[in-house]
C-alpha cells in the first residue's frame, strides 16, 4: 500500500553488543504485527539475525533491514551490529536513515564503545531517541543508566519511570501524561495508579523535563516564565522541535525479552523521529545538495550489499530524493555505466516481500543482481547526476594470512575471500609479495574468523588461517666502498659487468636513494640504471632474515665494462654482488614496527591495562579520563599486539575498545632480533628440504 511520506520513518537501531537490539527489533516487529510469533536470541530464531554464524554465536555479524506497518505508517529499519568487530561502516550505514533509536543496557548503562557510537550520530546530526533496555535484568537500575549518559554531553528528557514490584518490571509512569500502566502477561498494557512511593519522583522528573521542553523554543521559554506552566499540546510541540533540531534525547524504557514497553516505543517512534521530508538535503561529493524531496530528480544510495542463496546479491538502496519503481534504469555516478533496477523487495530479515508500489525518499528496498554496483555508489538519473559524500572508513586492525588445506587451490581461496568483500567493505584482500601469502585484513580477530567461516561454508573451500609475518624492515649503520665483479665465460659470449659503489647508512625514514657519479665512461650510460636496479632487488631480499633493507644510500663512482661481453645483466648482478659485499661489511640491525595504540576502557579497568601493554613492551604516552571512560595512547610493537583484541575483550569484560595504525619503525630488542634471525633461517632449512623431496 502507498503510505505518504510525512508518515513514513527510516531509522537505525544502534547500540553496544549485548545490549539487546536484536531482541528490541524483534519486539516491535511482533508488536506491529509484521510477525505472529516473538523469536528468540538463545534459540536461534529471531528475524534479524539469521545467517549460520550468527545463531551460532548468539550475536550479530553483519546489518540487517525490516520494515513493518504501524497505524498503517510504514516504518524502516536497520539494525546495526554492536561489536566493534563488525560496526565499522557505521558512519557510512547512518547516511541511510533519518533517525537513530539508540540502546542502552539497564545493568551496564554506557559502556566505552557507547560514547565511540553516539559520535557518530551526532556527527551524522541525526535525532534519536535513547531506550534503556534490560529492564528485567536483576541489577537493572534506571536511575544509574540514566545518569551514566551525562558523558554524551546531551540533554536527555526522561520520557518514561519504570514500576517495580518484587524485583520485576511491572509497568511505568509516562511523564508528561502522569499517567501509570501495567504490564499484562503478554505485555499488554492497562492504566493504573501511580505508586505511592514514585510520587516524589515522577514530580521531579516531570518539572525537569517541562523545563528542558520549554528551553528548545524561545517563544515557549516566555510562555513558560509567563505562566509558569505548559499546556499538554505546548509538551509535544516543543519536545517534536527539540528531538528535530538535536537539542532533546527523549529516553524511554523496555524489556524486549519479556515483550514490555514495545507499542509506546512504536508510538515514539511514528510521533518523534522525522519524516525523510523533515530531514536536511543530502550534500554531495562536490559540496552541492540533493533535498530530500519526491519532486526532485531520482537519486539512492547503496546502503549494504548482501548475499542471498537464491537471488544472488542483493543491494539495498535508500532512496535520497525523487520516487523510484521497478524497471527503470540509473547511472552508477562511480563507474559511469547504467544499470538496470529489476523489481524492488521490501526486506524483513532473510525474507524478501515484493514492493508494487512507486517509493519515495525514505525507503529502503532491495534489487537483486546489479552488474558492477557495490556498497556506497550513488545511482540517479543520468541527466541529473549526483554523487552523496560518503565518510572515510576506519583503518583496517588486524591482518591475517590465509592459505588453502589443499595446496595448488590458493587462486579458489583469493576468489572466494574477494567475493565476501562486495557484502563487507571494511574487509581488505591483498597479497604479500614478499612471502607469497594471500592477506586478510579486518577490524578484529573475530571479524576475520567469522569471514574465512562464511567463506567456508558458501563456497565449500578449506581454507587455514594463521597469523602473518610482521612487516619487519632492515637497515644498516655506517659507510664502506666495495665492488661488485661479475665475470662468466662459458664458451661463446661471456658477461662482464663491473662497478664500484659507496654505501652509507641513513636516518630513519630517509628512504633509498641512488647517486651516478661516474665520469669519463667507465661504465656506460646504458649499464647505469640496472646496477640500480640490482641493488634494489637484492635489498628487497634481505640480508639478516630476509627483510628488505631500508634507509641507505648508493653512490656508484666507478667500474668497467668489456664492449662484447657486457650486457645490462651483467651489471644488474654486478650491482647486488656489490650491495651484498657491503652489507657484510658493515652493522646490519633490524628494525621492527611500532604502532600507535589508542585504547578506550572503563576507568577500573586502567590499571590492568596499562600493566598489560607494558607486559607487550608498550610505552604509554598518556591517558585521559571522562565520564568514567579512560582513554589511554601508547607506542607498542606490532608484533605483541597481533591478536590483542581478544585479550583486551578478556580484560574489559567486552567493554574496551581500541584502533591501532602504524607509527614508526624502531631497532629490535636483540632478543627479538635473534628469534626473527632463527625463524626466518628455519624456514629457509625447510623449504631448501621439501625441494629436495620434490
């Protein structure tokens, strides 16, 4: 059915794992009737989350869409994983809604990733509403949740007062109305008497509340100095224009498990959040704007990209201005082809529900099998272009190398892991040409883990994942002059090549450089360039531990050449036999990565930490403390921190947080040196063997 769009809300649900999203989503799909039975997050049978992996570990991998009627307003909905593991296309996700329907947990209240989330809304300007969620957990304290939001520096208004009777959640106190309601068995609710006991709260709250409502329109502000009170209507008109312009945060409360506080949500949801008509215009790639307007030209971004067993892949597209129906063709703004949009899908978890109708700005609908569009293109109206500005995502943290069970089948494995990366952006596929592995990069260990699993099963691979070399380099210290002779007469005509170079040791960071100093001809022109080009190659490979040696500089000041026998090879070997006499002559240190490690933890947490990155050869360079959350920034090598998400999560309790990105590359420990030295010689050992076996 047509639903006008003043009614219609495309929104988020955003919020630290474990918080219950998931189980809030599924409430509210229950409760508008767009299902008939409430699924479960321990018996694998919520909507949201329904790939293998995900039932597996009870928790979300990946975005998820549903959309329902409410009073007949047709709502959207986006459920955004928690773990900082897979929430690294936040920002880009949030360019897809109009609204955010922040969690918060009941028991934990913000947690460090919560403040990390919530930048992240503010900075897309988008209005939510908070829900404490969790109600019924037995250290649930709203008051103590409540006050833990101060850090987000917002001004929240109390919308809601949970009732408690013998430690369970049995109604609240709507604030504005001061009204009390019960939950039934099936939560339903039916009015009551306000508690004896909450009286004094629920006028506290209510006094605060009216007072925040009046501070977001001046004219309400001297109607309320005036008068010294607001009428009901005067409430909902001013709280609708604070939650609008961002300056209210209305917070409500619920138990998505025991299915209370879904229908006054709903409500919330169709009478606070905006309509896409209410939004501000989208800005492009070249700073111009697109209203969000059905009268103008068409215009949808690629929001997500998925993968269906029956369909193919899927895109979801927002539609940011005009109206779109099935059948009509677009201009992909990056890579300038036209695709052709087959008929649209309203998406409700692995369910997909055909849209007959012509859709506006808003929605978000799904087209199967685009031709070379992936997640974050702008596809419109050829004579009509527009690009959205679409954010940076965050570096990659950790890097895997992948390798087959089977050998020969390592171009299946790249294959199988690329095709993942049209669904998953903030994955990262290359190779490493310095120990032929296929690397994986991604936000964690278990955004990795839970990749190479879904490439498993879809695409039937073996695939074994083991940690990487680190990225070790090599430099050397001092000066010396050597030459490089090489001289090969076998019958026929020979190679000769002949020169001599001065090598220097440089800063770090300085790079190779390469001076041609020779006069009077000693060696050609010609030759020049490959005596380079041999020094080069040899410094890729290494002299301590296979290492490509970094920061020096070559002077090449003399040598010969024979006007038969010499060729650009000649002097190509002449020039690493050259660079590698030096080297033996002179200090060969190796170096290893550091790289800065900001860690986001709760405040009790501080100590342990610390301690831990010091265990790891870490050197904290300060620390700072707000709202209960310490932010902590240190120097550490990347060797020790290869799979510090894990032990950080062991740690925190799941509630740290880090980003990590390289800095600077310092002189082993000699220690370390001598381990990397054995490794490296080891390796070399085996693989000379397994040639000789072959």
């Amino acid at each position: 059915m047509q639903v006008p769009l003043e009614t219609q809300r495309t929104f988020a649900m955003v919020g630290t794992g474990g918080c219950g999203k998931t189980s809030l989503m599924e409430m509210l799909l229950f409760n508008s009737g767009a299902i008939s039975r409430l699924g479960a997050i321990e018996a694998g049978t919520t909507t949201m989350d329904f790939e293998p992996e995900e039932i597996r570990r009870r928790g979300s991998i990946q975005p998820s869409l549903a959309t329902w009627l409410w009073n007949k307003e047709r709502h959207f909905a986006l459920d955004i994983p928690g773990d900082g593991n897979f929430s690294a296309d936040l920002d880009l996700l949030l360019k897809g809604v109009d609204g955010v329907v922040f969690v918060i947990d009941a028991v934990d209240g913000v947690r460090p990733l919560t403040k990390k989330f919530w930048n992240s809304v503010h900075a897309e300007k988008l209005p939510a509403l908070i829900v404490i969620n969790k109600m019924d957990r037995d250290r649930a304290d709203f008051h103590q949740a409540f006050d833990s939001l101060a850090p987000l520096g917002i001004k929240t208004v109390a919308m809601q007062l949970p009732i408690m009777k013998g430690g369970s959640f049995a109604g609240y106190v709507d604030i504005l109305e001061h009204k009390a309601f019960s939950f039934g068995a099936d939560g339903a609710v039916s009015e009551c008497e306000i508690p004896a006991e909450l009286e004094d709260d629920v006028a506290l709250l209510h006094d605060v509340t009216v007072e925040n409502i009046a501070e977001s329109s001046e004219e309400l502000m001297e109607k309320y100095l005036d008068e010294g009170s607001l009428s009901h209507e005067d409430l909902k008109k001013g709280l609708n224009i604070g939650v609008l312009s961002g300056e209210l945060t209305p917070v409500l409360i619920s138990s998505a498990l025991e299915n209370k506080g879904g229908v006054s949500l709903l409500n919330a949801i169709a009478t606070l959040l905006p309509s896409p008509l209410a939004r501000p215009a989208f800005i492009g790639e070249q700073g111009e704007s697109r209203a969000s307007d059905p009268n103008q030209p068409l215009a949808c971004f690629v929001v997500k990209t998925l993968t269906d067993p029956f369909s193919g892949q899927l895109s979801l597209l927002r539609v940011l201005s005009g109206c779109m129906e099935g059948d009509c063709t677009v201009k992909n703004q990056r890579t300038g082809e036209t695709e052709r949009l087959g008929n649209l899908l309203y998406v409700r978890g692995k369910e997909q529900l055909p849209c007959k109708e012509t859709v506006g700005p808003g929605a978000l609908v799904a087209v199967a099998k685009l031709k070379n569009t992936r997640t974050g293109d702008t596809l419109c109206e050829e004579k009509s272009p527009f690009a959205l500005k679409t954010p940076d995502l965050p570096p990659q943290l950790i890097t895997y190398a992948l390798a087959p069970k089977e050998k020969g089948e390592e171009d299946k494995v790249y294959a199988a892991m690329q095709r993942l990366l049209d669904e998953d952006i903030t994955l990262k596929l290359g190779r490493d040409e310095e120990n032929a592995d296929i690397l994986l990069s991604g936000m964690g260990q278990l955004h990795i883990e839970m990749a190479v699993e879904k490439a498993k099963r879809r695409y039937k691979i073996d695939i074994v994942l083991k940690t990487p070399k680190v990225p070790y380099r090599e430099t050397v210290r001092g000066k010396c002059q050597v030459q490089g002779r090489h001289k090969k007469q076998s019958g026929g005509r020979g190679q000769f090549g002949d020169c001599w170079i001065e090598l220097e040791g440089m800063p770090r960071g300085s790079g190779y450089s390469f001076e041609d100093a020779i006069v009077g001809g000693a060696i050609p022109k010609q030759y020049i360039p490959a005596i380079d080009k041999g020094i080069q190659e040899a410094a890729q490979r290494g002299f301590l531990a296979g290492c490509p040696v970094v920061d020096f500089r070559v002077k090449l000041y003399d040598g010969s050449y024979h006007t038969v026998d010499s060729s650009e090879m000649a002097f190509k070997v002449a020039g690493s036999i050259a660079f590698k006499k030096a080297l033996e002559s002179l200090k060969v240190v190796l170096l290893e990565p550091i790289v800065l490690l900001t860690v986001s933890i709760p405040d009790e947490c501080m100590g342990d930490v610390i301690g831990d990155l010091s265990s790891r050869r870490g050197k904290v360079l300060g620390s700072d403390s707000r709202g209960g959350v310490t932010e902590i920034k240190a120097h550490v090598p990347m060797s020790e921190v290869l799979r510090y998400a894990p032990d950080l999560r062991s740690i925190t309790g799941g509630q740290g947080f880090f980003t990590m990105e390289f800095d600077h590359y310092e002189e082993a420990p000699q220690p370390v040196a001598e381990q990397v030295i054995k490794e490296h010689a080891e390796a070399k050992a085996a693989s000379r063997f397994a040639l000789r076996g072959n």
